[in-house]
C-alpha cells in the first residue's frame, strides 16, 4: 500500500469515527410527542419520565437547560438554589414575553447619552400620568395640561386655567391635577371626552400647600408638605366630593402610592414610608432614609426615593406586604432622585441632581441589578416626572418645557 492510499485510508476511517460519534451524540437525544408535534431534547433520561412535555417546555422556554448537556436528572432532589433559578427565570421570562415591548421587538434597554424625541408642552413641565393611549402633562409655571398622544408624542391638546399645576391622577375617567403652590392650594378636573378649553376648579378645602395625588378605587387621596397630612376625597351624592383630613403620625407629606390594599405616603420629617389604612390612620412605619420623596409600585415591592441636599441619595425597596426593608439601592448614577416609574419590567428613576439634572437611572425590577444610566434630552435641562404607556418612559424637562420619550 503507497502512501497515497494509506491517506485515503485514514481519511475513511476519520470519517468512519465522526459519522459514528454523530450518530451516538443522535442516539443520546430523547424523542416524543407533545400536542400531536415530535419533540427531540438532548438529554439521554427522559425519555421515560411522565414529564416529558413539561420538561420539554421548560427547556425550550429557557427555564433550564438541564444538569449537562445530556443530563436532565429528572428523578434528583432540586436544590434550593435551583428552586430559585428556575422561579426567578420563569419570571423574567413571562415579563418580557407578555410586554407590549415584547409584541413590538423592542427588547432594548436604551445606553449611553440619548437624544429623546421631544414635545413642546408648556412652562415648567413637571408631573405626568398615562391613561392609557394619551400623556398628560401638568405645565406648573404656565398653568396649563397638555395632552400627548403617545403613538407618535403629538400634542394634541391644552387645557388652560391651572395655576401651579404640579401632580396628575388618571381615575374616574377624568383627569385630576394638583394646583400645589396656591394658598389655598386646589384640585383641577378635565374630562377627557370633551374639547380642550379651562379646567375645572373643584370646590374643595385642601389647606395652604398639596403634594402628590392617588387612587384607591374609591377615594382620591392628596399629600400635603407644608399643611401637614393627608386629605381624603370621596364622592357621593351628598357631598361631590367629600372631603377628610387625617394628620395623626403624619406631618409634612410627599409620595403617595397605593399596592393594591393599602395607600402609603412618604413622611420626610422622621425619613419613614408609612403604610395606612382605608381611614387614613397611620399601622406601620418603616424608616427607608433621610429625606424620602416620590415612591413607586411595581406590583411586588414599594421603591421609596430617598434626596437630600447635595448628596447621590438612595432608594429603599420595600417589601408591600410585610413593611420590610429588602434592599438599599446607591450607585447607578444616582444624584437627587425625584421621581419614578415602572413599566412591567424595569424601574425608571429621574434624578435633579446638581450636575445630573438630564439624567435617569435605570434598574431590573424582578432582581434588582442596575441596568445603568442615561443622559436624556440633551442639555435641556431639568428631568423631572415620569410615567410608562407599558412600552415607552415619558419624562418631563422642567426648565425646557418639553416631554421626552426614552
């Protein structure tokens, strides 16, 4: 045999081995049917299990890929640290699978300096509020609510006769706005549904000063800084609406937000977020900093916003249904944070900083980890509140009197 033919042979056999080594690698791959499909998987101790499908699924979903990369071990004690793999990755996923994000292929997250889309609303933008296909935009130094429509950030409408509007609630279907620099202070309502023209000026007493406004699916509730408390508003046929102040264990008043079962309020004077009950009596006080300010829901725990003079500031995570403090978040580019919003999968927070005043830090919800900072708006001047539609942040520029989409 020649050296040409002794090459040919060992070129054969070389072939021989990767078809043969291909062919086990197959043989290892377990095989069945699920909802009438052929599903393959490639673990070798599967095949037998009652829980093929389900174990086929939860591979296919990326909820695990198995004990090697031909293992499964699906008779194994689960540890606790799988446990909590596989239950964090089963909601990530259905997070980002069920975002309207998702449905649009916008799975980014935004990095490194942004210049946002803008819309001109009006004088010193300051709190917004989605309701659900528009924006609204309290305009405090113009006295004006600007309406956005948040396909394409075009203004559609403006409402005049506001002074000082500063906080914007979507309930009831109206639109509600805090009037918080007069003496008395006042709460403005638009109906949407009719043309755009001045606000109404409810008759109510709110004292010299309001804050932040919320919803509990029967009353609106008012924080008050400087007057101290909360107010709660209720309407009947009586009194339209009623009005109620409650000031025990609470003085100056900021963030409001509500869980689902109880309102809580941020009371900057002692640093707590206090969770109260459905008259308004403070039944849990949590200390979460120095100078808490807005706080936001994300459906599991409360993050409270934490500014104080000059410093980076923090965010206290609360845990809703027991009061506990999870996690104290710093870092991130944080610098005077204001306000925050959640979107279904990440926290947005705008921060007013010295220095910072354009930029928003962002984070995870599901876990906690930092997702970074962004400069918005370029030199504009002055992020301050922001909201979600479920696909985009919106975010106020106070000293431009614009909106930007992030």
């Amino acid at each position: 045999m020649n050296i040409k033919q002794r090459r040919l042979v060992m070129l054969l056999v070389i072939s021989m081995m990767m078809t043969l080594s291909g062919a086990v690698s197959l043989l290892r791959a377990d095989n069945g049917t699920c909802g009438g499909a052929n599903v393959t998987l490639p673990f070798a101790d599967v095949a037998s299990s009652g829980f093929f499908c389900q174990i086929a699924e939860a591979y296919f979903a990326g909820l695990t890929s198995g004990t090697s990369a031909t293992t499964f071990g699906p008779g194994n004690n689960v540890t606790r640290e799988q446990m909590a793999a596989f239950i964090t990755r089963t909601l990530d996923q259905s997070l980002r699978r069920g975002s309207r994000r998702a449905a649009l292929k916008q799975f980014w997250t935004t990095q490194g300096p942004f210049d946002a889309p803008l819309t001109s609303v009006g004088n010193g933008a300051s709190g917004v509020a989605c309701d659900g296909t528009d924006l609204w935009v309290a305009n405090y130094s113009s006295g004006t609510v600007s309406r956005v429509r948040a396909s394409d950030g075009k203004l559609l409408e403006t409402w005049t006769g506001a002074d000082g509007a500063s906080r914007v609630l979507v309930a009831r279907g109206r639109i509600y706005v805090t009037g918080g620099s007069n003496n008395p202070a006042k709460l403005y309502r638009i109906d949407p549904t009719q043309p755009a023209g001045p606000v109404t000026t409810l008759n109510v007493d709110l004292g010299p000063s309001v804050d932040d406004i919320a919803f509990d699916g029967d009353r609106i509730w008012i924080s008050s800084f400087i007057g101290g408390g909360v107010y709660l508003l209720s309407f009947g046929l009586l009194c339209s609406p009623c009005v109620t102040h409650v000031t025990t264990g609470l003085t100056a008043t900021l963030g409001l937000v509500y869980d689902g079962s109880n309102m809580w309020v941020t009371n900057p004077s002692d640093g707590a977020l206090k969770k109260l009950d459905a008259n308004g009596n403070v039944i849990l006080s949590v200390p979460v900093g120095v100078f808490p300010k807005y706080a936001v829901f994300d459906g599991t725990n409360i993050w409270a916003l934490n500014n104080i003079g000059n410093s980076d500031g923090s965010i206290a995570v609360v845990r809703a249904s027991t009061g506990a403090v999870i996690a104290t978040l710093t870092g991130n580019g944080l610098k005077g944070p204001l306000d925050a919003a959640f979107d279904g999968e990440r926290i947005l927070v705008t921060n007013e900083g010295p220095g910072n005043g354009d930029t928003v830090s962002l984070w995870k919800a599901s876990d906690l980890s930092p997702l970074g900072s962004v400069q918005v708006g370029l030199n504009q001047g002055g992020v301050n509140g922001v909201c979600s539609d479920g696909l985009n942040f919106w975010i106020t520029l106070r000293l431009a009197g614009k909106l930007a989409r992030f």
